[in-house]
C-alpha cells in the first residue's frame, strides 16, 4: 500500500509539474518578443498618438501579444534626436522614428523630395517617396537599417515673429530651417538658418534665439508656436518644402524573429502604412491652423503670382543640389525627374 501510494504521490506530482510546466511556456509563448520603440516628440503629440501609437497597438493585436511595443517618446532612452538613426543601426533601440534630414547629407538621394515646392501633397508625395525609396535607396544608403515606412508631412509653412510676404522680408532673420535643403534656400534668401530638432523651438523663440520657424502646422499645436508668433506664412499650390521621415528597425533584431512574427511586422508596415501616416499627420494641420486663426494671429496665404517670385529666388537651391549630388556620384537629375513625375501621377488621385 505505501508503495503504491508513493507511485501515485510520484505520478501526480509528475503531472503537477508538468502542467505547471505547459502554463509557464504558454506564458512565455504570448510575450516573446519585446520592442523598444524611440522617438523625440511628447507621447501626446499628433505622430506618437495618431501614427506609431497606432503602428504599435496593431503588431501587438495581431501577433496575438507575442509582440509588446515599449514606447519612449521625448528622447527617453538618452541621446539627442540626430542619434536615433544610430540606436537602431546599434541596437539601443529597436525601432525609431526620426527626420532623416536630422543627419545632414548622410541619406542624400531622400533630399530630392524636400527641395523648395516639390512637393503638392502629403499621401501624393509620400508614395512617390516611399517607390522611389524602394528603388533607389533601401539597399544603398539604407543598408544598415530594416525600414518598415518612409513618409512626408504635410505643406511646410513659416511661423513668424514679423509677416513674411515676400523673399525679401527673410533678409536679416534667424529662422529654424526643417531640413538642408530648407537652410540652403534660407541663406540663398539672406535669412540666418539655425540649425534644432523639433522639440527646442518653444524656447529657442520664447528667448528670442530664433526670429521664426518652418515647421508643419500639425506639430505647432503640441509646441504652442501661434502663442510664440504671431504669424504664418502659407504657399500655394506646392508647398515651400516637406521633410522625409523613417521608421527604422535593427536589421538584427527583425532577421531574429520567426518568419510568422516578421510577417506581423510586414503587414503593418511598408507603402500602405507610409501613405497612412503621411496623411495622417496632414490630416492633423487644419485643425492645429484653426487654433491660430482662433486666437487671431494672421495668416499670409501666398497668390500663385507670388508663389512664382519664391519660387524663381529658390532656383539657386536646385543648382547647388544638383551640383552637390553630382559629387557624391549620384544622378541627381534622374532622381529630381523620376520625383516630378511620380508626384504629378499620384497628385490627382490623392487630391481632395
């Protein structure tokens, strides 16, 4: 009898242990992978809550939580927003989102899109971008990175402590320019460009280091700017000029997921994604505009007339650029054409 109740004992608690066991690696099945998500910008603002918010919760639900998305916003994980690219080549972080002009001249070819008034929408010239990118860049300048979307904000505008109307009223002005080809057209205009990441402009304007910034609509609401300036100027037709923008991911860390996990993360990235945040993020500019208007700032909204006097004064841009892609080795021509074209295709279509 005790031998037999001590087999039984033994049995049991076999099966205890071995169920106990199947718990724990079902446990361990649901979360198997964790991703650390970084980026510069508060959570609430119109990016972190509208796009990577939404980026993250569906790899999340679809993966059936194999997937978690830590998230750090403001820089949270250390570092300044120029070394984003470099986490996630490092592995820091997993996956960052960061302007690629953060990083002047090291992503040339994505520069053709944020030359002056190239660019006529946000969804339009995010697809031009995002099919070009697949061409011309990802196994180029790109190589270190696994990039799950590429995209554009919407119409660059100026904000400003005095009207702007014309090119010439830049003179003497120090100016946040968004990107390099932005400062350029800047100092062609004889404006000091001042060179900060996104997050630096409320206090660079409420110190008076800077006269005036070219950011977005969207993103003015989160960093108060119609509160700093007083007003803005809007272009029409193609906008003064719009940034490129990645999602990268560790090349490392993506090739380490199963085939079933990278295909939750390809599913909700790739053209339809970009498409999705670039207009998205260009959806979000009229409402933070009617805050402005709201609070009775002016707002200058350039006539095709002059828009065309800007746009003769930016020429000088496309020549410098041209010139600067021909040193590097690169058609920058065939680049600025192929962008032409596949932003007149994709405008109409696009077009409200």
């Amino acid at each position: 009898m005790t031998n037999r109740r001590t087999v039984l004992r033994a049995v049991g608690g076999a099966a205890l242990a071995a169920l106990t066991s199947g718990v724990l690696a079902t446990s361990a099945l649901a979360q198997e992978v964790t991703l650390k998500l970084h980026q510069f910008l508060p959570a609430q603002a119109n990016v972190p809550k509208l796009v990577l918010d939404v980026w993250a919760d569906n790899i999340e639900k679809d993966s059936g939580g194999r997937i978690k998305i830590d998230r750090y916003p403001s820089m949270q994980l250390g570092g300044k927003p120029p070394e984003l690219m470099d986490q996630a080549i490092d592995g820091v972080a997993d996956v960052v989102w960061t302007v690629v002009g953060y990083t002047p001249g090291r992503f040339p070819s994505t520069e053709v899109f944020e030359l002056p008034f190239m660019m006529t929408n946000a969804r339009a010239t995010t697809r031009a971008y995002y099919e070009m990118f697949e061409e011309h860049m990802k196994d180029t300048e790109f190589k270190d990175v696994h990039i799950l979307a590429a995209w554009v904000h919407g119409p660059g505008v100026i904000h400003s402590a005095d009207p702007i109307e014309h090119p010439s009223d830049m003179r003497g002005m120090k100016i946040r320019g968004g990107s390099r080809q932005v400062n350029t057209l800047l100092t062609q205009l004889g404006a000091t460009p001042v060179g900060m990441p996104v997050p630096a402009i409320p206090e660079a304007l409420s110190k008076g280091v800077i006269d005036g910034t070219t950011i977005p609509w969207e993103v003015t609401q989160s960093l108060k700017v119609p509160e700093l300036v007083e007003n803005h100027t809007e272009f029409a037709g193609a906008a003064l000029y719009t940034v490129t923008f990645v999602m990268a991911m560790n090349k490392e860390k993506y090739e380490s997921l199963p085939d079933d996990l990278k295909k939750v993360i390809d599913d909700n990235s790739g053209l339809e994604f970009s498409i999705f945040a670039g207009g998205t993020q260009a959806d979000a500019d009229l409402p933070a505009r009617e805050i402005a208007m709201e609070m009775g700032n002016t707002i200058i909204t350039m006539t095709p007339e002059q828009t065309e006097e800007w746009r003769k004064a930016a020429q000088p841009v496309y020549d410098q650029w041209l010139a600067d892609m021909q040193s590097k080795g690169i058609d920058g021509q065939a680049l600025l054409d192929e962008a032409h074209a596949l932003i007149a295709k994709y405008t109409p279509m696009y077009s409200n």
